[in-house]
C-alpha cells in the first residue's frame, strides 16, 4: 500500500510541472516570472495593458502564446509584477526572435519596459523579468 502511495506521488508531480499534453496532442510549457515596478508608474502600466494594442496581441498569438496574464501584488510597500502564459509551438527561441523583430512590439515594451524594475538577477543578465520555477499545475 505505501509503495502503491510512493508511485502516485512520484507520478503526480512529475505530471504537475513543467509540460502537459492537450487534447489537440499539443505540448503546452508553461511560464511564470516576476518583476518589479518602479514608483509612480502603476497607473500608467495599467492604463496601457487596460488597452493593449491589437498589433501586440495578434503577434502574441502568432508566437504560440496562450493565456498571458499579468498580476499585481504589494509587498513592504513594493510593487511587483507576475507573468504566466503556456506556450505552445515547437522552437521557444525562434518564435520568441519572431516576436522581438516585430516594429509593433518594440514599441510596445519601450512604453512598458520604463515602467518596470528589473530584480538583481534579471538585471545582472540584461534581463527585466525573472525566471520562476514551476512547482504546481494541475488541471
């Protein structure tokens, strides 16, 4: 009975993270990361994504991204950002250049990337988000 137990453990969390198949036999990855925001750009950062731009949207899409959402949360007075979206294409890499080449949406992050402060790690990379580690899914 304990191994039984040991076995389902074992074999649901390694089905909980990371990638899931989908009823198309797709694989979705899914991500999370963090960032902070600096002061006085709160309203300005929800005023633009209040109004994301459709050019900035479709591109997403088009980039096999799916179920992009973005939360805030106040912590000691800070105010930072969590991202999760699933992606489901093949080349990560290559559609994430695709993205980046796109006019639309270097315009995009040059109104949203002033609003951001970058945590230590994201920083030392040139980075503004900073990777999470998956922990728990489920369906």
């Amino acid at each position: 009975m304990i191994r039984k137990l040991l076995i389902f453990s074992i074999l649901l969390i390694a089905f909980s993270c990371g990638t899931t198949p989908v009823e198309n036999k797709a694989v979705v990855t899914r991500f999370g990361s963090v960032t902070g925001l600096k002061p006085g750009k709160l309203e300005y950062y929800k005023q633009l994504h209040a109004a994301a731009w459709p050019a900035v949207l479709k591109k997403i899409k088009e980039c096999n991204i799916q179920n992009y959402s973005i939360y805030l949360k106040e912590i000691e007075g800070k105010p930072f950002l969590f991202s999760y979206f699933e992606y489901t294409g093949k080349d990560f890499d290559a559609d994430m250049k695709k993205m980046a080449a796109d006019s639309t949406t270097q315009r995009w992050w040059k109104e949203t990337d002033p609003c951001q402060q970058p945590l230590p790690d994201a920083a030392a990379k040139g980075a503004t988000w900073s990777s999470m580690e998956a922990i728990f899914h489920t369906n």
